[in-house]
C-alpha cells in the first residue's frame, strides 16, 4: 500500500481506504494520512480512481431513475367507461357536421376508459413495429393542464413516459403546449426531451378521427378531472 493511516491505539498500518483498525478494530483518524516511500498507488490515483467510482456510480443511478416505471397519476377507466365516450365522440361529430351546437362534459375516467378500449382492440398504435408495444395510456387533468403518461413494452424492460403540458385551441387547430417531460423517475431536459415528444406523438398519430373533431371543437377548458368542450 502506499498511503496508510496509522492506528493511534496499536500502531499497525492501514490502507487508507479503510475506517476501522485491522489489528484492534479502533477507528482511525483519516486526518492523518501517510505516504510510503515504496511502490503502489500514489495519492493522486487515489484520487482519481475514487473520482471515476462517483462517476460510475452516478451513471448508474441516472440509468436506474430512467428505466424505473413512475406510477399513474390519472384516474382509472373501463372499458364500459371508454364506450361512454365513444358514443359522445359520435354525438360531437355529428354536431359538427350537421352545425348544431352541442356541450359535453368528459371525464378523465371516461378518456382513460377509452385508451383502455383501444389498446384491448389493439386500435392505439405503438411506437413502431419492432420497438416499444404500448401498454398502458392515462390522462391526469389539473386546470389548465394535461399529463399523459404512457407505459411501454420493450424487450424485457417495461418503460415510463410522461409529458405534462397545456392543451390549447388555436385557429381550428388543437394544440398541446409540452412544459415538462419525465422517462421513468427522470426529469429529461432540452432535446432530449423533443425527442421524447416525438416518441409519444406517435402513439397518437393514427387517431386521425378524434384528431379531427377536437381541431373542430369551438371550445374546451380543462378542469379537475375532467374537460369541457363545446361544438360551434
């Protein structure tokens, strides 16, 4: 060894890594850290070698955050719940065509209920053949603000996405205003969390019907646990 502390009660030398006396068990003052003139690691690569632990340790408890699954947040629906909406999806449509002003007033249960219904008919799609097979869709709503979260198959590791943000209606066109984005337990900053964005769009790129009629919608407030929406 080549730092060593000695122990104040018995003498006997100790690497410096260690808290507790090899020869009485006493605990050792760090403070008093010698160098051997002999060979083995010098201080600085102690040091350094200490540093690349952190390090090592640090990556792994970011990759343990990022493949951690978070919990939902929003409140659970059936299937039963989902037809509900179903059919006020149809009632809006409808109004939509026909110009007759109709007002609806959507539970987060319901909203869940029909993720729930087409993911059981394997309507939802995934991310992509091949990548991460969705299993899981849940809308949290607060006023002003929507949090989807997304639970995903890939391989052998279930994976979390969540992104919370305000959802707008601006020139016919519904929009969703993304504030904050979490993979797992992981807050995920700047492009990092674009590209989430992008992953978890295209979980609803092929809703083109409800797409349509929430760009047509003439009104839309989000309250606690549910939404308000009205046709022109």
């Amino acid at each position: 060894m080549n730092s060593y502390v000695a122990c104040a009660k018995c003498g006997k030398r100790n690497e410096a890594s260690r808290l507790f006396c090899t020869g009485c068990g006493a605990k050792l003052d760090l403070s008093n850290v010698r160098i051997n003139k002999g060979g083995g690691l010098s201080v600085g690569r102690l040091v350094a070698r200490t540093v690349r632990m952190a390090l090592f340790l640090g990556l792994l408890a970011v990759l343990g955050l990022l493949v951690w699954p978070s919990q939902p947040t929003g409140m659970a629906g059936t299937v039963e719940d989902g037809r509900v909406l179903y059919d006020k999806l149809r009632d809006l449509d409808r109004a939509l065509r026909t110009s007759v002003t109709v007002r609806q007033i959507i539970p987060e249960k319901e909203i869940n209920g029909y993720f729930a219904y087409l993911l059981a008919e394997r309507a939802a799609p995934s991310a992509g053949a091949g990548q991460l097979d969705t299993q899981d869709i849940r809308i949290h709503l607060t006023p002003g603000e929507a949090t989807v979260h997304i639970k995903a198959k890939l391989s052998f590791l279930t994976l979390t996405y969540e992104i919370t943000g305000q959802p707008s209606l601006e020139n016919r066109r519904f929009l969703f205003n993304a504030q904050r984005v979490k993979m797992g337990h992981l807050p995920l900053p700047g492009f990092i969390g674009d590209r989430l964005e992008t992953r978890v769009a295209a979980v609803f790129r092929n809703l083109k019907q409800e797409r349509e009629i929430l760009d047509d919608l003439a009104f839309m407030a989000i309250e606690e646990n549910r939404v308000r929406v009205a046709t022109p």
